[in-house]
C-alpha cells in the first residue's frame, strides 16, 4: 500500500494548526524523528524515511500506527 504518503513539511504544517509543540526534530542514518507535546501532556513520536515522508508513529502509550510494514499489510 503505498497511499498514504505525508511529507514532513506538511506533518509540521498539521502540527502547528493543532497547536502541538516541537520537542525536537533529530536526523538519523535512515530518515529522521520528531517528538511533539500535545495540549493535554502526552506526546508523540514520528519518524520519516530518508526521502522525508511518514513511516511510523507512536504513542506514549506505545500505540504504534505506520505504513508499508510486513503486520499492517495482513489486515
């Protein structure tokens, strides 16, 4: 499935609008990882591929929701 393609830009975009604040934006070997406060405390964790679109996310309940991965393609 290749459908869901977000572009960091427009992920940072979103997050202002939602009024999320930018813990860090930290490039790594494979892409780079983005943690935002939400208004109510918790956080989120996103990463981006090398080409700097979505690949995963996570919760800080360890709720994890991301695409083209091996688990995702069997439902």
């Amino acid at each position: 499935m290749d459908t869901l393609k977000c572009a960091k830009i427009q992920f940072h975009t979103y997050a202002e609008k939602q009024g999320w604040l930018l813990l860090y934006d930290k490039p790594t070997d494979t892409g780079s990882e983005i943690a935002y406060l939400l208004q109510h405390g918790e956080t989120i964790f996103a990463v981006f591929d090398i080409d700097g679109y979505f690949d995963h996310m996570n919760d800080t309940c360890n709720a994890t929701i991301g695409i083209n991965t091996p688990e995702n393609d069997s439902e």
